[in-house]
C-alpha cells in the first residue's frame, strides 16, 4: 500500500479542521511537509471522488461533504491502486511444493482480509479522526 492513503487522510483532516474555509496545497503541503504538486496530485484523485471541491478563481480546497459522512472506506478507494490491499511475492520456484501453489492459498485469504478491512473503515469517519487528534493534543499539553 503506498502513503497516498494516509497523505489523502492528513489533507481530509486539514480541511475539516478548517472547514468551511478553503486551504491552499501550499499550506497543506506544509503540515505534510511535501511538494504542493504531490498534494495537488492526491487532491485530483480526492476531487475525482467527490471529497473535495476547488473551483476556478478560487484558491484552495474544501470538504464536499461533512466530515462525520466522510469515511476512511471512502478515502481508501479514492486512493487505493490498481492491485489487492496484500499481495504474494512473484515468482516462486515451481518446483517446490510451497512455491508453486503459495499465490493460490493466499488469494482466498487475502481477498477475505480486504473485505474485513474495508469493513472496519466503514466504521470510522473523518469527524472521528478528528475528534482523536483534538484528545492527543489535549493530551499532551503539560
């Protein structure tokens, strides 16, 4: 899985932070402490999604929808690439017994796992992440 996942979550978390004022990439790209190209990037597919909205003439970015309808399933298939949440190492000696049929015992188990997983991001929203940063700060402050 690449970071486009967890980079897609700390813009989601900016914006809602700001909400509903409109951050610019430049900014968002500061607190990942990225290129605002990347962010613009992530931000494309984000948009593409229906998260996030910019429109011409105006700088920046802003939620589409509220952050307690925002969910983590929603940001990871925003995101996710073209292949499986898990996946078997390539070419295995088809000689041995494990090697050749590894891929196919794991295919069952892995295709399993991302429904579980997908699953549980259903569960946790934009808001809650929200809500748990606000206690870590709050937590932390001597």
């Amino acid at each position: 899985m690449s970071t486009h996942f967890s980079v897609s979550i700390h813009c989601l978390l900016l914006l809602s932070q700001s909400a509903p004022d409109r951050i610019t990439s430049s900014v968002i790209a500061s607190s990942i402490n990225t290129n605002p190209v990347v962010v613009r990037r992530i931000m494309g597919s984000l948009k593409k999604a229906g998260l996030v909205e910019s429109s011409p003439g105006t700088r920046g970015f802003c939620l589409v929808r509220s952050d307690e309808k925002i969910h983590l399933r929603d940001i990871y298939e925003a995101t996710k690439e073209d292949r499986p949440l898990f996946t078997v190492h390539q070419d295995t000696n088809p000689d041995c017994d494990v090697g050749r049929n590894i891929d196919a015992l794991l295919q069952s188990i892995n295709i399993l796992a991302e429904q579980k997983v997908l699953e549980f991001f259903e569960t946790i929203t934009l808001y809650d992440l929200k809500q748990s940063i606000a206690q870590l700060d709050k937590d932390t402050i001597c």
